[in-house]
C-alpha cells in the first residue's frame, strides 16, 4: 500500500509486544552481490598510467618552458633597428671602412629619396614646374608627359639635400613622396679615391636601398662589408690618412710642376707589404664617382688608377734586379769590372749608353751611373731562363695580389718568345711592361734582406711569415748599397733627403705609341726607392707622365729631374709621419752597417 | 557551512586572479612596446651616432685642417713635420736653475752655468733679445712662399 505522506498516521494497536508482527513496511530488498573486487594488479597500472600521464603533463610543460628559455639565452642579441627600418628585406647597414688608425674613410649616413606615383597626384603639370625649378636638370615637360603616361610609380631623386626636401615638401603634392634610406659617404672627398672606388645603390625600395661596391676595396669586399655576421666591425686599410694625404699632395704639385699628365706613388711596407700610401693623380671624388669614359685614352681617364692599372716600361729602375740576381748568382761581385764599350751590337740591334762612360766600370758604378750596355753584358752573361725565373720569382709575371677589383686586369706584358735581344733589353727594364706597384714588390722584395712580399691593402695584426728567399741578405745588402751611391754620387742626386738614407734607382722610358714604335718627346719617369738604405723600412715608387721640365738651361725630361725631386719631397713630407727617426750620423752609409743591420734582423 | 565558504573564496581567487592575469597581460604589452620604443630610440641613438662619427670625420679631413693651418698660420706658424725637428734627449736643455731673488741672475752667468749642454737657438732669461718673428710671405694666389 502506498503511503502518502499528509495522510493521518494511525495508532499502533496494543498488542501483545512479544507476538511477532507481520511487517507493514515492505523489507529493504536484498542488497544486490557485490561484483567481486577488480585485481588489484589492473588498479595499481591504471593508477600508474594516469600518473604517467600526469607526469608527461609536467615534464611537457616543463620542456616547453626549458626549450623556450634555452632559444631565448641560445638566439644571439640583435642590434635594434630604428622602427621604420625594421622588416626592411633589403640589407642595408653597411660596415665602415677605416684607415690603419681607426680614421673614418667611409661611412654610411642617412639619406632621403624622392618618389612620384602619379595617381595620387592632384595637379601634374604643377608639380613637374615644381621640380623643374627646384632640380634644375629636370625638365617639367617631360616629366608632365611621364606623370600623365598612366605609369603608377617613378623614381625622381635617388638622394636629396635636407633643403631641396624641404622646397619638395612645401610643393605641397601627395603624389611626391620621400624614401628612407642610406647613402655612403666618403668624408674625405678625394683622398684614397683609387683605393676606396665607390658604391652605388643596387635594389631599391622605398623604405631602403641596397649598396654595392663598384670598384676598389668596396667591391672587393663588398660581401665583407655588408655581412651582418661581422656586427658592424670595420674593414681596416693598411693605409695612413695623413700619409695618403701629405703623398697625395705632394704629388699633385709635382704633377703640377713638372707639366705632367699624371702621376703615381706606392708607399709599401717593405717587410710586410702594407701598403701605407697608394695615390695616382688626376684623381675624383668617390662620393661623385664620374661615369666611366667612352672615347679616348682610358688611361687618361681620373678613374684610371695609375699604380695598380697603368702597365708601362719602367725603364732603368729594372737594372738593380740584373745586377741583384748577377751578384747572387756569383758571377759578379760589387766590384767586377763591367766592359761598357758602345755602341752594343746585337743582330740589327745597337745598345748605346746616354752618355760614353768609358770602356769599363765596376757593377756599383754601371748602377750609379745607369749604363745600359754594362747590364746587358751582365744579363747576357746570366741567360734568358736564369733572368725568367728571377723576374718570375718577383711575381713580374703575374697580376699583383692587391685587394682591388682592378689588379687582376693588370697583366704585365711579357714578350712572347724571348730571345737575347730581350734579356738585353729587359735587363734595363725596356721590352717588359709592369705596374708601379709591381716595380715596389719587386724592390721590396730584393731590398727587405731576400724574401718577397706579397702587397695588401689591409691592416695587419701580426707580421706575416716571410716568404720565400729571392736573394740573399748579403746580395740585399750589397743592392742598398749600390742604391745608395745612386743618390749619392749618381744619376738620383736631387733625392737626397737628410737624416734619411734614400737609396734608389731612376728610370726614363721613352712612351709606345699606339701605332707602334716610341715617341721622341713623351716619357715615362719612375724612381723606385728604399729608405732608409741601411735599415730598410719603406719603399717609394713616384711614377710622372710625360714631365718636361725647363731645367739648367736646357728641356729635361730624365727621371733624376723629374720624379726625384717628387719623390725625395715625398719622403721628406712622409717619415716624420711614419714615426721615422732621422740619422745624421755619416758611419750610416757605410757597407758595414748596412751589414750589421741585416745581421741584427 | 563549510562547503559555501569554500566556494565563496574559490571565487573570490578566480576574480582576484582573473584581475591578476588581466593586469599582468597589460603590463606585459607595456612592456613590450616600451621594449620596441627603446629599441628604436638605442637604433635612432645609433644613426645619430654614426651621423656624428661622419661630420667628425668630415671636419677633421686633411683637405681642412691644411687650409685651417695656413688660414691661422700667422698665430700658430705650424709647418710640416721635418727631420730637423727631432732631436735627442741630450740636446734639450735644462731650465736654467732658479734666480736667487730678489738679485737675477746675469745672463752671463747662465750661459756659463748650461756651458755643456747645446742651446739650438733660444736664449733664456728676462733679459734676452726679443726674437722678431716675420709674417708669412703670401704669393698672389694665397699660396704660401717658404
């Protein structure tokens, strides 16, 4: 029966408590069999695999924290961009380039460009008037027809002055707008022109500009430069600013003074091959860099770098290497008596001194008083193979290993067969084109004490190893010496600079034409000098295009007239700046010490 | 009893956290963009800078400081570095030793007193001969003559 719970309960009868009463209430049923117990085995594993899970939770999360802060302390520290900069795809942070002091030689600062998207112009025909008067090589038609051409971009202004920015922007035109970028600068203007090149910029955007190296050392190291895993370090040039600019003056008032076309100094470490000085004028402004010229000379273009390009006869400056390579390999010594008696025939060719000296003279005085027949009867005596391996050994035949797009280009021009006449010839340097910058490896590599260098344009950290031995200390020596007398008691007496031991060889040759044959009135003058002789430090090579001087009554264009003078000014100008030390003491010139010093080395 | 307390506090943790995380995800955008405005200051800082190592440079070209040098040489008469300008440390003289006062010591004297040591081209003391030194000679186009 069912029992709702608002109806009345009824009394209990009395009743007998002991008589057992039918139960009312129906009885809870039986409780239902109790499953038997799980294993406690399964509970344990299942327990275990949620603790596992559990676990893997942590450790995952965990992992996750650890990996993010191991990127975090792992991933290297960016250098922070300027916020418009930023997300930029063009690489445009350029390293700096230096000189061996850490002075500035190219530098990047910012720069604006200017735009046009000729859609979102108002008036075109105004803003083209507008930019005809502010850029007066713009010309207002023409860029009204281009801004009305339907075309929806146009690069106006690759770099802009803050001003013309200004008078742009007071124009007052949406369609012109302005791009952010960088522009190299070089802040010394001219200075080093040859040896930096020049840049220029390569994909553009509107919000940066790539720059690209164009010749020089920015090509050369161009990726260097704009590797972003150098961290802005600087390229460091073996060059001196203040000796680059006291040569570079020098020489433009020599060039100036001796009524040349052009002009050119190297200015080497004669140890290690750094360049301090490197300078060929007519020269140009690396922030301007002139287009290269289509017709005439390209020689006589200012882009045309001298030094390193320009591949001429170097004349009687080659003389020391056969008298060098005559003493190493002991066929002569200092004092040999040399048969100078001319003319010297050879086939249809005559060999002839600039004046008779005789009929014979030591090798010193064949050196001092630069005769050709005595070297020739030297590099006869020597042998064409002998005298090839000797000039191969100074690296004549093959392009300098500068740092420079331009170097490989330089070739220096080798006879193709070489028969008596050229050893003849080349033994004084005439039949064998090279560069100035050749000319001072190969004396700085005879002259240092017997080990060839190779030239570079970077600083140094340590010395380098010396390289392999072209002569002995002893003919080194012996070679200075002769050098010495040269200025001495020679053809290079106006090159004596006192206090500094310049030693040194002039060398005339007279200019090819282009049509074959040589010009009667057009030289090439070089002096190549090592100072100071006893202990040397530096070598100078100071090459002058065509000099013609009025000297001493009569038209001088001999090397001892014109570049001697250049170059002795040159040295005066530089040692001080080198950190070089004067010697007045006359025992300097004597063979001795020049002995002793190679001995101390 | 127990159980509405402890409902009670378990809200009141998930607002005061929610309050929390709300504000610390804020901060943590402050932060961050303090982080990027920094950043581009440090990255403005640096264009500035090497904006400035460039006019240094350009101020301090060799061009400049030969003309700034000819300009001011009547005042400063600097001249090119030479090898007659270095000496040893024996050819420097010594001041010459202090004048008993208030009698000066004659000239006379003093050359005496440094006989050993060399004096290039200077006389000392109060009572020497004023040196005149010339003006520079200026050719026609400025250039200056030796």
């Amino acid at each position: 029966m069912i029992r709702l719970p608002f109806w009345p309960r009824r009394r209990p009868l009395a009743t007998d408590p002991f008589v057992p009463v039918a139960p009312r209430v129906p009885r809870a049923p039986e409780p239902a069999p109790v499953a038997p117990r799980e294993a406690p085995e399964r509970i344990r594993a299942r327990a275990e695999r949620r603790m596992k899970f559990t676990a893997a939770c942590f450790v995952f999360g965990f992992a996750l924290v650890g990996v993010k802060m191991g990127a975090i302390s792992a991933s290297e520290a960016r250098e922070p961009s300027t916020g418009s900069l930023s997300g930029a795809s063009i690489v445009s942070d350029r390293a700096d380039i230096t000189d061996r002091n850490g002075r500035v030689l190219a530098t990047n600062v910012d720069a604006t460009a200017l735009y046009a998207q000729p859609h979102l112009m108002v008036d075109a025909r105004a803003a083209a008037e507008g930019l005809a008067r502010i850029f007066p090589d713009m010309d207002a038609e023409t860029w009204h027809r281009r801004f009305t051409s339907g075309s929806k971009f146009f690069w106006l202004k690759g770099n802009i002055s803050p001003e013309q920015k200004q008078a742009v922007h007071d124009l007052g035109e949406p369609g012109l707008l302005f791009g952010q970028r960088e522009m190299r600068l070089y802040p010394n203007g001219p200075l080093a022109a040859h040896i930096l090149g020049g840049a220029r910029y390569g994909e553009q955007d509107v919000r940066a500009a790539e720059i690209k190296g164009i010749a020089g050392v920015e090509a050369t190291f161009n990726e260097f430069l704009r590797d972003p895993a150098q961290e802005g370090a600087p390229l460091r040039l073996s060059i001196d600013l203040s000796v680059q600019s006291a040569v570079e003056r020098v020489l433009e008032g020599g060039m100036a003074l001796m009524n040349a076309k052009g002009a050119a100094a190297i200015l080497m470490d004669i140890h290690t091959g750094e360049i301090r000085a490197l300078a060929s004028v007519p020269d140009f402004d690396p922030n301007d860099r002139p287009a290269p010229a289509v017709e005439g000379d390209p020689g006589d273009s200012p882009l045309f770098n001298r030094a390193v390009q320009g591949v001429y006869e170097l004349g009687s400056t080659f003389k020391i290497f056969t008298a060098a390579q005559s003493l190493e390999l002991g066929l002569t010594n200092a004092g040999t008596m040399i048969d100078t008696t001319g003319p010297l025939r050879q086939g249809r060719h005559r060999i002839r001194d600039f004046r008779n000296y005789g009929p014979e003279l030591s090798v010193t005085d064949v050196i001092v008083k630069s005769s050709n027949v005595g070297t020739a009867r030297m590099a006869l005596d020597i042998g064409a193979a002998r005298q090839q391996d000797f000039l191969r050994s100074l690296g004549f035949f093959e392009p300098t290993a500068i740092e420079l797009t331009e170097a490989p280009g330089a070739r220096p021009l080798i006879p193709a067969r070489w028969p008596d006449i050229s050893t003849m010839t080349i033994s004084y340097g005439h039949g064998l084109s090279a560069s100035p910058l050749h000319l001072a490896v190969g004396y700085a590599s005879v002259l240092n004490g017997g080990t060839r260098v190779e030239p570079t344009l970077l600083a140094r950290a340590t010395p380098p190893a010396p390289g392999t031995r072209v002569v002995s200390e002893r003919v080194s020596a012996q070679a200075r010496h002769m050098l010495r007398q040269v200025v001495m008691r020679g053809t290079a007496s106006l090159g004596e600079v006192s206090g500094y031991q310049v030693g040194g060889k002039t060398g005339t040759a007279d200019k090819p034409k282009y049509t074959g044959g040589y010009w009667d009135d057009k030289v090439i003058t070089t002096f190549a000098s090592v100072f100071p002789a006893d202990d040397p430090q530096y070598v100078l090579v100071v090459t002058l295009d065509e000099p013609q001087i009025e000297a001493a009554g009569e038209q001088r264009r001999t090397a001892g007239w014109t570049a001697v003078p250049v170059a002795s000014e040159v040295v005066r100008r530089a040692t001080p700046l080198l950190g070089l030390r004067p010697d007045f003491n006359p025992a300097a010139d004597s063979f001795a010490s020049y002995l002793a010093e190679s001995g101390n080395r | 009893m127990m159980r509405g307390l402890i409902y009670a506090a378990s809200i009141a943790a998930v607002v005061a956290l929610a309050f929390w995380a709300y504000r610390e995800g804020y901060d943590t955008r402050a932060t961050s963009r303090d982080v990027a405005r920094l950043q581009s200051e440090i990255g403005a800082r640096h264009q500035e800078l090497s904006m400035l190592r460039a006019e240094w440079a350009y101020l301090n070209r060799p061009d400049r400081l030969h003309a700034l040098a000819e300009m001011n040489f009547e005042r400063l008469a600097l001249m090119p570095l030479d090898a007659d300008h270095f000496a040893v440390v024996d050819q420097v003289a010594y001041p010459p030793p202090a004048p008993e006062w208030p009698a000066p010591v004659p000239a006379v004297e003093l050359e005496e007193a440094v006989e050993d040591v060399i004096i290039m081209n200077h006389r000392y003391g109060a009572d020497a001969a004023p040196r005149l030194i010339a003006p520079p000679t200026l050719a026609d186009d400025g250039e200056q003559l030796p």
